[in-house]
C-alpha cells in the first residue's frame, strides 16, 4: 500500500493485515510514508513490513519509525536475522517460495507465519497450485504468488491456507493499486474463507504488542 486511499479501501473491507513494501521495489515506500499511512490503520488490522535481504539494523530502525505490528522476510534472512528480529515484533513472517528444494515447514527460525510464494515475489506469477509435490507447511500459513479476485476463491478451496497475500492482482498498473480491485479481492476471499473455515479459525492475526496491551 502506498497511498491513504488504498489503505482506507482495504480496511473499509475488511482487510486483517495491510503490507508496506520497503525492499527494493516500484512499491516501495519509505519509513515516514508508512508511518503517516500506519496511523490510518485501526488497532484490529495489522500493518506488515516487508523486506527483502536488508540489513537487520535497518529493518529495526524503520519498524520502529513506522509502527509496524509485522515483519515479512523475503530474501535469503538466515536464522541469525530472524532471531534479531524477533524480540522486535509480535509477528515474524518468513517467506518461503515454491517450488523449494527442501520440505516446507513451519517455525525453524521461530517465525510465526509462513508466507508460500512464487519466486519471483510481487511478480503476479502463480505458481502452480496442483501441483504434486507441494505439501503445506504445518501450523497456521499464507498463500501468495499471482493471486487476483478470480482466482482466490478456487486456490482457497483447493490448498486451504490460513490466510491470503495479493499484491499485483489488486492492481491496476505495476505499482498503483486499484480500490475496485482491492474491494474485489477482499470480498472473494473473505467469502469463501467463512465457508471453509468454520468458527475455529482465529479471526484475526496475532496484534501489534502496543495495541493488545490497550
Ligand atoms: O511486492 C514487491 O515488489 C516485493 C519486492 C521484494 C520482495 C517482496 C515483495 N512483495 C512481497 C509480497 O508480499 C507480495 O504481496 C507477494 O509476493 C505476492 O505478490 P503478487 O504475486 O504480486 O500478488
């Protein structure tokens, strides 16, 4: 998310989790810029900061200037990075792309969140959901990778992840999301996770310590 617009949209539909891109990226923003979008975020939505490959000092200064509840990792981050991150956040993602050389599995460097996604991420690329060698990761993880508001519904039912991550799909052009697309989006998702799910399912991801403790 980059603009206040985009932001409003996706809480105004119910969006559990709202990202900002600080890698390298046409998405990215800076930690003042998120920080000005992060105050529009109510407590019950988390905000998410993804990065990719950066300096762990780096990351921590721009969680803390922009108040970020979470730390998406998309790079090459070893177990040292994550374990100096992780008295920094409440929730640690770890990315993890698909096809992997090695199973997919859940919490070895202690993340809370496994995120399964294409290799090239914020491609728009799908991987390929049937294929046969993909075994979910255990415990609670999300799907990402090509996703868009006609094919969320289907790769929900066939895969059954926690939850969902869409970048491209909301958007109109590389870069510049798309309120109709995002409303879309949020709508089909949602849906059809209210089916599947049933009253078990948390409803929301793990809170930002600041908020919870309100
Ligand atoms: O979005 C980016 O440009 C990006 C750049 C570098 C590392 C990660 C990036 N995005 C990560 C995301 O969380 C995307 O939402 C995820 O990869 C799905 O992207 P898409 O296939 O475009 O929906």
């Amino acid at each position: 998310m980059r603009t206040a617009e985009d932001v409003d949209t996706a809480v105004r539909h119910g969006a559990d989790a709202v990202g900002f891109v600080f890698a390298d990226s046409p998405r990215q923003v800076s930690a003042e810029t998120a920080r000005d979008l992060v105050r529009r975020v109510p407590d019950h939505v988390v905000t998410v900061g993804v990065f990719r490959n950066q300096d762990v000092t780096a990351v921590r200064d721009c969680a803390r200037t922009a108040g970020l509840g979470a730390i998406q990792l998309h790079g090459d981050e070893g177990p040292e990075q994550y374990a100096a991150l992780r008295s920094e956040t409440r929730t640690l993602i770890r990315s993890l792309a698909f096809p992997a050389q090695q199973p997919l599995r859940h919490g070895e460097f202690g993340e809370d969140l496994v995120l399964v996604d294409a290799p090239v991420p914020g491609s728009g690329r799908a991987w390929d959901w049937d294929t046969a060698g993909f075994a979910p990761p255990s415990g609670r993880w999300l799907l990402a990778g090509g996703l868009t508001p006609d094919n969320v519904a289907e790769a929900v039912r066939v895969l059954t992840p926690w939850g969902v991550d869409v970048s491209s799909g909301v958007e109109s052009r590389r870069g510049v999301k798309s309120p109709a697309l995002i409303e879309a989006f949020i709508k089909a998702a949602a849906a059809l996770g209210r089916v599947l799910a049933g009253p078990a399912r948390p409803a929301r991801l793990p809170r930002p310590p600041e908020a919870a403790a309100r």
